[in-house]
C-alpha cells in the first residue's frame, strides 16, 4: 500500500514539474543554451526574455485557471471532463495571442515570436482534437519541445543530440506517470506527442 503511495505521489511530482505550460519557456532556454548565435545576448537581456516568456506563457494561463474554478465556470482544478479541458485551453490559446501581439510590438527576434506561434499552433490543435478524442496535452507539449531542438539542431547544424535525448527520457517519464495514474492510454500519449512534433516542426519551417 505505502509502495502504490509512493508511486502515485512520485507520477503526480512529475505531471507538475514537467507541466505543459512550461515547456515554452523550456525552449527558449535551450535556445539560449544550444551554441545558436542567439547565444551570445548578454545575460541581463536574456533574463529580461526568460522573464517575459516565463511569466506570458505560464504565469499568467496557470493563474486564471483558478480565476476560472473561483467564478465556477470550471468545477475541477485537474480539468478531468473534456468541457472543463476546453475552456482553459481556449484561455490559454487567448493568452498566447496576446503574448505574441506584445512580443511583436517589442521586437523580440522572429524565432523567438516562432517559438509562441508553434505554441498557439499546438494548443489550438490540441483543442479540436479534444472535441473528438482525449489527448495528452503534457506529452503534446514535450513533443512540441523536441520538434524545436530537431528544427534548430538541423537548420543551425548544431549538436543538440544530449538535449534530444534528454527530452525522450523524461517524456518516457511523463508518460508513464500518466498511464500509471490512468489519465491517459497508449494511443493519446503517443498520438499527444506526435502531433506536438510534427506542429512545431512544421510551424518552425512555415513561419
């Protein structure tokens, strides 16, 4: 019993640590970490960045989803049923908008205003694929993360294979946390990751 305990709150630590919202932030800090010529900004600057992502693409969408829960237009705080997976995610998929409309009037560099388009891009797949068909949005996300590292591995002819490969491990983490907690089969968290690739991927060539 105190095995299964463990395990459920060592699966929960993980869905939190490595919550969707983060990833984009995540990006930005490999891109900053992975030899691209963004590289070189000063680190005040960078911290500005990291600053301005941080708080637009995870600080302000996890914190109306309390606003949401508070005025009762979502009666659960994990979002379980699909009605309550829409709304937030329509929430945050406004927030992004926003974000990348404030972003642009502050010129932030074109592939850093990318790296908020293949977001709103997955997240709003994401949601039409909700209406049909429960999906992992964490595993989505890790997916997205890794189509970036692949997308500027090769288009900058950078070595990001140690990044690759640490994303795979921990959404192999992620996504055994949510089999494990039931939340998901097979099918939605590969299916999650897999569109989370190919969207960013292919938002990172087109944009």
């Amino acid at each position: 019993m105190q095995k299964n305990k463990a395990l459920i709150i060592s699966a929960q630590i993980t869905e939190y640590v490595f919550h969707p919202l983060l990833m984009t932030s995540i990006a930005v800090v490999v891109l900053f970490n992975s030899g691209h010529y963004l590289s070189v900004v000063n680190s005040d600057l960078r911290n500005v960045i990291y600053s301005i992502f941080f708080i637009l693409t995870f600080a302000l969408p996890a914190l109306f989803i309390p606003i949401l829960y508070y005025f009762r237009i979502i009666t659960n705080l994990k979002s379980n049923t699909k009605k309550e997976k829409l709304i937030p995610m329509g929430a945050v998929l406004i927030i992004y908008a926003l974000a990348y409309y404030f972003m642009q009037k502050v010129n932030m560099p074109p592939i850093l205003l990318n790296i908020i388009i293949s977001s709103i891009v997955v997240v709003a797949l994401c949601t039409v694929v909700t209406l049909f068909w429960s999906i992992s949005i964490h595993l989505a996300a890790l997916g997205g993360v890794f189509g970036f590292v692949m997308f500027i591995g090769i288009n900058s002819k950078l070595d990001l294979l140690f990044i690759g490969l640490l994303i795979i491990v921990v959404s192999g983490l992620v996504a055994s946390s949510q089999l494990f907690l039931q939340k998901h089969n097979p099918m939605q968290v590969y299916g999650g990751f897999l569109i989370g690739f190919i969207c960013v991927y292919l938002s990172m060539m087109f944009f």
